[in-house]
C-alpha cells in the first residue's frame, strides 16, 4: 500500500489500498471525501473569513505566553489557521529539527 502525492488522510482513518494522487480521504474503512483542489478551495475560502496566524508568530521553539493564550483562545473560538510554514521553510526560516538536515 502506498499513498499517491498530496494525499490527506484525516486522522484514525484506515487505509487499505494505494491512494491515487490528490484524494482526501477520512473514515474507517477511509473513502475519498473531496478532490485535494476542492479541499483547498473550500480551505482557502475559509482563511479570508477567519483569522489567520503567521507560523514564525507561533513557533514552539519560542512561542511567548501571551501568543500561546491567543492561539488556544483562538481555537476555542473556532478553526484557526497558522499560515506560511512552508514558506519559512523555503525560505530557510522556521526549520525544525525534523527538517533541519533538508534546509541547510
């Protein structure tokens, strides 16, 4: 069994067969729920109407109380978003130590 490319698999899900590339799937057994581009359409949709929150803001490796309050209360509220990981990435900012060896 494999996962395709740009496959999300939602959490406890089970998956018992390769995954095409771009499915989003969830459900024990999972079963395609949406088309990745559909996925972030509606994603993308949902971040102009909600408060986001810039991942250099939240890292764990330095967060401050005051920001961690604010991203829980947030939370609590509704979905949050934490945006520009990927990004920092790219960009040689925000590695972890899981991906540290890959930026440098």
């Amino acid at each position: 069994m494999e996962p395709g490319p740009r496959t999300i698999v939602w959490a406890n899900s089970v998956i018992s067969q390769s995954l095409p590339p771009d499915p989003v799937r969830a459900g024990n057994p999972a079963k395609i729920v949406c088309t990745l581009p559909e996925y972030l359409d509606e994603h993308t949709a949902e971040m102009t109407q909600i408060k986001t929150s810039h991942y250099l803001q939240y890292d764990i490796r330095s967060i401050t109380p005051e920001r961690n309050g604010e991203l829980l209360a947030a939370v609590a509220r509704q979905d949050a978003y934490i945006t520009g990981g990927h990004t920092a990435y790219l960009k040689g900012q925000g590695a972890t130590p899981r991906t540290q060896k890959a930026s440098q």
